[in-house]
C-alpha cells in the first residue's frame, strides 16, 4: 500500500525524505531539481465497454522518475484510490530501492483508478489492454519495465504483454515481470520478498553477534511476505512466535500466539487466500488470540512488519519491549519519521524497507534477464543468486553506515541517491 502517512500526501513525504538528503550530502541544484521531480509523467483516459453494454471511462498513469541507470521497473496498481501523486511517490522510491541493491535499472509505477472486485474478468481484461495502448510507444524492455502491484496479477500481465506483443508485431516476453511461470515467469519469484527479508536479518545478526536459533520473532501479516519470511527464518532455527492477520468476515485484526513456537503448515491449512486465519480453528489449535496490536508488544528480538504502512508510529513505537534488537521492514514505510527517531535513540537496528524487501524487485529483474536472454534458471540458483545481491547490498549498506556513524536507512538512502545523481551527471544531465 502506499505510504501515505496518516493522510499526508505521499508524494510530499517523498519528497521530504529526499530533500533532507540531498542537504546532508551537500547535492548541487541541478540534480536535486532533476531529482525531486518524474522525468516523464503520463495521465490518460482508458474507455471500456462494460459488460452491460454501456462506455466507462478509467483513468489510467506511467510515472517514469529516472532512467538514468537503466529502464524504468515498477509495479502496476489497480485501486479504487489511486492518485498521481501516490504514483509520483512510488515511483521515486523504486529509483533509489534499485540503486540500492544496485540493479541497472530507473523507478517507475503505474495505476488505474479503478476497483476490480466489481469488474468482470473480460472488463479487466479490457482494462489492461487499453492500459498498453495509452503507453506503448513510450514503453518496452529496453525502456520501462512494468509488473504486477496492489490488485494486479500474473494474468493481468500476461494480458498486457499480449497486447504489447500485438502492437509491436513480436514476441517481447521481457517488457513485463511477474508472469506465469511457464509463460516467460521466473521461478522464485514468489518466494523472493520474504527470503530477501530474512537474508538481511541474517546479515544483521552475524553482525550482532546473535545465532538466528536463539532468536524469536513476532510478524505482523500473513500474506505471501510474510509467508516466506516465517519459512526460511524457522529454517535458519528462529522461532516465531507471533502472527497477525486480517479477519474478513468481522473486519478487524488478530494476532495468533504460542510461546513454543507457531506451526507454519498448520497455520497455512487454515488460512484463506487473502492471508486470514481462521480465528475458531486457531484457538482449537491452541492458539492464543490476541487483538490485532499485539503482534508489537511480544517479548521477542526481532519484529517484522509485513503488512500495512505506519504501523510502528507515535503512538505504537512506545510500546514496544526493550527486547526487541532488530525491526525488519518488509511492508513499504511501516515506520513513521517520529518512530524512527524513538528507535534510533534506543540504538534499535531498523533493516529499512528499501533494503529489506528489495528480493521482490531484484527477481523481477532476474525475469528480465531470463526473458532478453531466452534461457531460464532452476528456482535453486534464482534463490542463490538472490542471495548474493541481497547479501552484497546489506554489506555495502551497513558498511556505510559503520563507517559514517549512520543510522541505516541513511545510509540507504545515502548510498542510493549518490549512485543515481552520479549516473546523472556520468551522462552530462546536470
């Protein structure tokens, strides 16, 4: 979801973070005024024939921020709330979580104002093709790399790139990502957000010097990030023993809890595709039900947003135990400003998001490559190389923030608008 900071525009946040950073670096005029702002922005009207027979007409964007490391690569929404200015916003943190696990690509984001559970399968389908039409000429594998997002899915791309390849008379599999796999999509994909999560807690713990077997996690979430994450960290022997997740039918959320550690597959075997757990079966399983907030207050070391933004607030942040060493940002901006500044002060080591979940994007980069080159890889070396990039930019990142006495989502940021305002003035734009 979008950050949007207790109904701040997001865009000005954005801004905001990239303002105080380009001050603290000392960034000359031009390349903050070239920074600050979307290279290229599209707004257009996409005209469908309902399934009744009547013309709607939905508002389609493109926001391409900078391309100056490569094609623009971000995600598609489809939400009944969409605006350009969250879309502006999107699209510039795309640019620096590229730059910061250092992937040869621009940010970039796209929406639709529109709410696909009361749109037929064929009015979607209408929706996505009409969307490429708008935008084809100023997209493509060698320019602007889209992929799925809140409310999109494999078949909405597969639809896209359908109608992409009908334009341009070719088969171009690498101009989107996040397809079927079998239809040009990569294995792993899947799995790689919440595995580069827990990469980076790793990481975080050797430096600590904490064994991850002694360590227990509360999570916030229950959808594929989290799913994930939970897997590979019971693998590396952590215990989980805190999950939260959205109920449906009474329209709030719950946290599931059980001390000697949750039972993943047990769990999943009650959970419905939405990610929410059956509240009846839980306690039956003996599960001790929680209000939703809970998740926060565990005694454990590490917590891991992987839900909704601006859950660690002014509020939340003060209720968090003295335990709690490692905060793991899977969700886009879990952490508002005035939270971050309560945990830099308790020395709290914060994996920012766009470190933390940079797996999503780095796969979809794998597709890419996997697409151009027509040669695709077993799930066991997308993970490992996975790994590696992920591994390389938690590195890099940490040794920044050692070196400068950074906190870490500086030294983030820092290392990411650095790599893309050098690209910049490399070409001779500013």
């Amino acid at each position: 979801m979008a950050q949007t900071n207790g109904g701040h525009n997001a865009f000005a946040m954005a801004q905001a973070q990239f303002d105080r950073m380009a001050e603290q670096m000392e960034l000359d005029a031009g390349a903050r005024a070239l920074l600050r702002e979307a290279q290229r922005e599209y707004s257009f009207s996409i005209p469908v024939r309902m399934d009744d027979g009547s013309s709607q007409v939905f508002r389609g964007f493109r926001v391409q921020h900078n391309d100056a490391r490569g094609p623009s690569k971000g995600g598609i929404r489809f939400h009944p709330m969409e605006t350009l200015d969250t879309v502006r916003a999107l699209a510039m943190w795309m640019t620096w979580k590229c730059a910061v696990v250092d992937l040869p690509l621009g940010g970039g984001k796209g929406g639709v104002v529109c709410d696909p559970h009361h749109l037929s399968l064929r009015e979607q389908e209408q929706i996505c093709r009409g969307w490429v039409r708008q935008i084809a000429r100023n997209m493509g594998p060698l320019q602007d790399v889209p992929a799925p997002d809140v409310m999109t899915s494999p078949q909405h791309m597969l639809w896209m790139l359908d109608e992409f390849e009908a334009i341009h008379g070719a088969k171009l599999p690498g101009f989107i990502t996040g397809k079927p796999v079998g239809m040009g999509g990569s294995l792993g994909r899947k799995e790689a957000t919440g595995y580069g999560v827990v990469y980076t807690i790793r990481e975080t713990l050797k430096e600590l010097g904490i064994l991850t077997e002694a360590t227990r996690a509360s999570v916030q979430g229950f959808g594929n990030v989290a799913q994930h994450a939970i897997e590979l960290y019971q693998q590396l022997g952590g215990t989980v023993v805190c999950v939260s997740s959205w109920n449906q039918e009474d329209q709030r959320g719950y946290a599931f809890r059980k001390m000697d550690g949750i039972d993943l597959q047990e769990l999943l075997g009650i959970t419905n595709r939405f990610g929410g757990i059956d509240k009846a079966k839980a306690e039956a399983a003996g599960y001790d039900v929680l209000p939703g907030e809970a998740w926060l207050e565990q005694d454990v070391d590490i917590l891991l947003p992987a839900a909704l933004e601006n859950q660690i607030n002014a509020e939340t942040v003060g209720k968090i135990p003295p335990r709690v060493k490692v905060i793991a940002e899977g969700a886009n901006g879990p952490t508002t400003p005035e939270a971050d500044a309560v945990l830099h002060k308790r020395g709290v080591f914060v994996i920012p998001d766009l470190l933390a979940n940079a797996g999503g994007v780095t796969c979809s980069y794998f597709e890419q490559v996997q697409n151009n080159a027509n040669y695709y890889w077993l799930r066991d070396e997308v993970l490992e190389k996975l790994d590696l990039k992920m591994t390389q930019a938690f590195m890099g990142v940490s040794q920044v923030a050692t070196d400068q006495k950074l906190y870490m989502r500086d030294a983030t940021y820092l290392i990411a608008v650095d790599r893309v305002a050098r690209a910049c003035r490399d070409r001779g734009w500013v």
